[in-house]
C-alpha cells in the first residue's frame, strides 16, 4: 500500500502557484520595488515563462511503518525537513526533504539522503529496516514547452539506493497555464 493510500490528502511539495509565487518574491530586486511596476511585471513573466519548461521539483523521501517515527526524526534532527508525520490506524507515514534549500538536482538530492541513511546510529538503522515501505519520490513539473527534461541517476546512487532497500517513484506535475496566472486575473469565488 502507498502513502497516497494511506493519507488521500497528502499533497507532496508546493502547487506550481507556490513556486511561482516563491519564485518571485525570491528575486533580490522584489522587495525595493511597487507590486505595479514595470520590473516587478518583468520578473513575473519570466517566472511564468519557467513554469513552462520541465524541470525538478523536489525529492521526499516516504517511509510506511509499524512503528512510530520520532526517535529517527530525532536522529535526523536539522538535516531534513519533516513534511509529514502522522499516524494513519496502525501504520505510521514519514515524508522528509533534505534541508538543503539549495538543493536543486535529483543526483545532489539523492546523494544527501543516502548520506544521511548511511550513517545511522544502530538504532535508526533498526527503525529503518522496520519500514514496511521506503521510497525516493522525485518530484518534476511537466512543462509545455521544448527542450525535453532529460535526467540521469548514477548506477552508482542506484546501488546504493538498492543497498539500503528503497524503491523509487516519480512523480511528474502537470502544467496548467492557470497555476501561473496573477490572483487578480482569477475569477473570484462566489461567498455564500
């Protein structure tokens, strides 16, 4: 059984409107200008426009167990991002992000978390082998426009991957142009 399964609600990573809005207010030059001026447009359309081409998102690391999570969230402490930790009937879900903000390629991302696996305490590695479920979700947007996403995973990080028994999944967001559109041009909801 998936994690989808188990939480029907789980939404890995932000909405393409999150990244776009991230996206712009990332820019250095944002906060000096007037939400109306030219530049701040100018920076719009360019987020827009990279919202359009393929690319990594994220990648989460999802664990199912029996057992609860805390004592390897402890061991793990300032290295990940916990998105998820819920208990859902007798089955615990985990889902981690490595903390590295600036970590923006699925190898590098990948390469931080079997680090991170590697050098489990005894303890951690027990609550790890416990898993009835462990897998690296690549996360990518689906862009509508050319060149083609092309990304490659070492055999060397799939054997390790391997090694510490987890699978891979992948996860490819479909574009919709109107994740990408400013909040004013958005037809409003109607209040009951």
């Amino acid at each position: 059984m998936g994690f989808a399964a188990l939480n029907p609600s789980y939404a890995p990573g932000p909405t393409c409107d999150d990244r776009l809005r991230i996206a712009i207010s990332a820019r250095p030059c944002d906060s000096r200008l007037s939400e109306n001026s030219d530049a701040v447009s100018k920076n719009k359309q360019a987020c827009m426009k990279m919202a359009e081409l393929s690319h990594f998102v994220n990648l989460d690391l999802v664990l199912i167990s029996n057992s609860d999570f805390s004592r390897l969230i402890e061991h793990l402490d300032q290295n990940v991002f916990v998105l998820t930790h819920q208990e859902h009937g007798q089955q615990f879900l985990l889902v981690l992000e490595v903390s590295d903000i600036d970590c923006n390629d699925p190898g590098a991302c990948t390469q931080q978390f079997l680090t991170l696996i590697e050098s489990f305490s005894d303890a951690a590695r027990e609550l790890w082998d416990r898993c009835t479920s462990r897998t690296f979700s690549y996360g990518f947007e689906g862009g509508c426009k050319f060149p083609a996403l092309d990304t490659t995973i070492s055999v060397d990080l799939l054997r390790r991957i391997a090694s510490v028994g987890a699978d891979i999944g992948i996860t490819v967001y479909p574009y919709r142009a109107d994740d990408t559109a400013d909040d004013k041009d958005r037809p409003k909801q109607k209040r009951k």
